[in-house]
C-alpha cells in the first residue's frame, strides 16, 4: 500500500493520479492512494457526481514502515520542482 502526500499533490490532476496508482500497482502494491481534495472534488462535480464526493485523508498520527521523497518535475517548467511524499505500509 503507498499513499501519496505532501505539495506535489495538488499539482497533480486526477488523471496523472491515476496513472500513478496503476504504475504502482504493476509494481505488485496492493494499491495507490491519493487524498480526496480540491481537485478530486473538482473532478467529481465535472462528472456530474458531486454528491458523491468524500473528503479522504490519513488519520492524523499514522505510522508507515518507510517513507520516500520524491520530486516532481514539470516538463514545460524544467526548474520547477515539487515535493511528493509516498509512505507505505506493509500489511
């Protein structure tokens, strides 16, 4: 299990969210998980499933048997760069 936090989230669209979870899943991890915010609930609404839409996050205080960093560079801004954390779980 990895779940993603950090800056670099909001950078990212649901699409390229999705793209991650699906690499990480062919990597053998159960799943991908990205919080459920702004951008998500956006995407929710563009749908016409607003309703539907739940706020997600990790309990305050949860423990991950590793913990990664990992920087995201934007092709068209090759200086810029964003913080993504990735921390996992072993079941």
């Amino acid at each position: 299990m990895f779940e993603f936090h950090g800056p670099g989230v909001a950078t990212l669209s649901v699409a390229q969210r999705s793209t991650i979870c699906n690499m990480i899943a062919e990597l053998g991890a159960t799943a991908g998980v990205f919080p459920s915010d702004a951008r998500t609930r956006e995407w929710f609404r563009q749908q016409k499933r607003e309703p539907q839409w739940r706020e997600l996050a990790a309990e305050p205080g949860a423990r991950y048997d590793e913990d990664e960093l990992i920087a995201l560079y934007r092709a068209r801004f090759p200086g810029h760069k964003v913080a993504l954390r990735c921390s996992t779980q072993r079941e």
